[in-house]
C-alpha cells in the first residue's frame, strides 16, 4: 500500500519537476517527428509487415527497417536482425568482425560490462578475442571523464586497431558518458588517428537526447532490441548501425561470408520491429521521467543518487546507493511486486551466467530480460547499488516507485 507520505511527496515532486519534464516531452517530440519522417522516407506500407522463412532472400520489410535505422542514425548502413540474441551478441559480432589476429583493441571507459569479459578475455574463455591473439588494452575514466593525457600517449605508441566506448555505466559507480562528452573525445581521437575504428556501446542511450553516436563521429553503434528502440514491443534481437564497410563485416560474422545482408529470415519480427521504433520516443521519455521522480523522491528520503534529478541524463539508468545489502534486496523485491508479470515472485540474489557476483534481478517483464520496462537489479557486492531503468509509460512507472518507496518507509519504521 502506498503511503500518505509518499503521496504527499510525489504531489510536491511533480509540481517540482514540471519544466524538467516538459524538456523531456520536448526531446521526444523532436525524436518521435525523426522517426516518423524516416517511416514516410522509406516508404514503410503493410506489405513489409510480411515474413520470410528459410534463407530470408528477398526480405522487403527486413530491408526497410535497415535503411529505416540508418536514416535516423544518420548512418551508412545498418544490420537490425532477430538472430542477434541481446546486445552483448551484437557487440561481440561486431568486435570479432571488425578485429584480426595480432589487432589491438583499446576501451578508454575502464572495464566493458561483465558479460563481455570474456568475449574480450579478460576472463579466460577458449572462444574470447584473446584466444584469437587480439590483445586488449584500456584506460579508466577520471573524474567521470575522459584521459585524454593517456589516450594521446596511448594511440601515440601503438597502432590501435579498434577503441569501444560503453556510454551506459554498467554495474559500475561511474556517470554514464553523454553525447557531448562523446563528440569530444571522438574529434581528439580521429585528429591523431583517423583510421582507428570508434565502436560505441549505445545500450539504454537511444532517444534520451537528440543526436545519437554517428552525428558525432562514431564509425560503429551497437544496442540492444530488448531496451530502448524496442519499446517493450520487441521480444529479440539488437542493431549495429554505422560505416558501410563495417556493417558489410558484421552481417558476414553474423551470417556467412559471401552471403551478409541478403540472408537471414525476419520470422515474422518485421511488425514488431516497426512498432518498437515507431513507439521508442514515448517509451524512453516514460522511461526517463520514471528515473527523474526515483531520483527525485529517493534524494527527499535520504538515500544518494545518481544521476540527481535536475542533472543532464545519457541513459535510461537510475541508480540509488543503498550501501545496505538488506536494502538493496528490498527495493528490487518491491519493484517486482508492482510489476505486471510474475509479481507474485519473489526475487533472490542468484549466480547468473557471465557474472563473477551474485546478481538480483527484479524484472516483471512481457520479455525476459527487457530493460525497456520497469526493471531493477544489481550485484550484490559493496557498495549495494540498485539499477532501475525502463517503464512503458509514466503511470505505471510512478505506482511502482511509490509502492517501492513506501515499503521502504514500512520496512525501516519497524526497526
């Protein structure tokens, strides 16, 4: 149940956070006009809602939505299948596309996400780019941005072959990387080395502003169906979008050689794949003003947060602190009891494959495993920290956190 004080706190809250939700509403008008023109550029009709079995030749809907994305990444080409499996998949595929034996592959935002450990080997697997003698550097961030110092001296020293920024934070404690701070450091990479590959993890940052990693330099862009651009309408799948030579690589990897792009049957995804998008701006904005009331509320109660309320967002992801084991478990148990799906469950700490921590995952979902809705999880390990992201809209959103924070307030009042 939620409580009068809760109730009360979130009236103070919207009346609060009015003009900063109206600069959201303003981003996804601006997004949601993008998307719309690229559907009319392209000519999208009924017909490509149309599936295709077998080899997938001929794919008209699977070919639209391709030439869709990179219209509104302002790309070369891109690659949106249903083969890929989530966007650690794609990113892989676009790794071992773009790398070959004795390359060096540099992330200059500290450690990759835990699932891509050992795809890269920094975890040792037999199947990892190391076992292929691709060697692997990286540079921690400073202050939550860029070592340009290190970076210089770096690309100085060695022929890099391929740099991977991760926008999104992880399971770190660090600030997700915004688009300024990406067409930054992508104009002091490319004046000291303009062939060097800039690969961007773009997972939960699609329509959170108005320019996406292309717009400012990027030569790759990788994420997730499951997230953002699907807008909880996808139930697989991931995009890389980009150079077209790059994309020629990547659909080779992820098909055969010789046969790329003309291969791979939608299965009927074509529908979901148009809707996704076309509903992504609504559905990020909802996403976006669920975290900024969670940031919002949590900050009033005395708990740290980051990004704060009124800071400038880069993902979908809200994080809250908790520096309690016990807290942490709570807060994910009661998103999950708000949830549609499954809320009966109750959610408990578990060892998950690619994850050195055990991990609590509370995710209601329509699609295992879709952070484009309401979800929250986190490793357990210091400093406890919950990751929310998602919700298909504001509403739903808002009575989850109230439902969440008020069990909170129930939990501590009885110690």
């Amino acid at each position: 149940m939620i409580s009068d004080k809760i109730i009360t706190l979130t009236k103070e809250a919207e009346t609060k956070l009015k003009k900063i939700y109206q600069e959201q509403e303003e981003i996804e008008f601006f997004n949601s006009s993008k998307v719309l023109n690229a559907f009319k550029e392209h000519n999208v009709t009924e017909d490509c809602f149309n599936m295709t079995t077998g080899y997938g030749y001929n794919d008209l809907g699977r070919d639209t939505i391709e030439k869709v994305y990179s219209t509104i990444f302002k790309s070369e080409d891109s690659l949106v299948r249903s083969q890929f499996i989530s966007g650690t998949h794609a990113l892989s595929t676009a790794l071992f596309a773009c790398l070959r034996p004795g390359d060096i592959m540099l992330s200059i935002s500290g450690k990759p996400y835990d699932t891509l450990e050992e795809v890269i080997g920094i975890r040792e697997n037999n199947s990892s780019l190391k076992s292929y003698g691709i060697k692997y550097q990286e540079i921690e961030l400073i202050n939550d941005d860029f070592n340009y110092d290190e970076i210089k001296k770096i690309l100085t020293e060695n022929k890099i072959k391929l740099i991977e920024i991760q926008r999104s934070k992880g399971y770190s404690t660090r600030k997700s990387i915004t688009i300024e701070k990406l067409e930054k450091v992508i104009h002091f990479i490319k004046k000291i080395d303009k062939d060097v590959i800039i690969m961007i993890d773009n997972c939960y940052c699609e329509f959170v502003t108005t320019k996406e990693p292309i717009e400012v330099g990027a030569d790759l862009v990788v994420g997730s169906l499951i997230k953002n651009l699907g807008a909880g309408m996808v139930s697989n799948g991931a995009y890389i979008t980009g150079r077209k030579d790059l994309i020629t690589l990547c659909a080779e990897r992820l098909n055969v050689a010789g046969e790329g792009k003309e291969v791979g049957p939608s299965l009927g995804m074509n529908k979901q794949f148009l809707i996704g998008l076309y509903m992504a701006p609504s559905v990020v904005c909802a996403s976006i003003k669920t975290a900024i009331l969670t940031s919002y509320l949590l900050e009033k109660l005395g708990y740290e947060v980051e990004p704060k309320y009124h800071d400038k967002r880069a993902d979908i992801v809200q994080n809250i602190i908790f520096k309690n084991k016990e807290k942490l478990i709570q807060y994910c148990q009661a998103i999950q009891a708000s949830s549609p799906i499954d809320a009966n469950v109750l959610p408990i700490p578990w060892d998950m494959p690619g994850y050195l921590d055990q991990v609590i995952m509370a995710a209601g979902t329509f699609t295992q495993g879709s952070s484009i809705e309401l979800s929250c999880d986190g490793p357990i390990r210091e400093p406890y920290i919950a990751y929310q992201q998602g919700s298909l809209t504001y509403s739903y959103g808002k009575i989850a956190i109230m439902n969440a924070v008020s069990r909170l307030l129930e939990t501590n009042s009885k110690k």
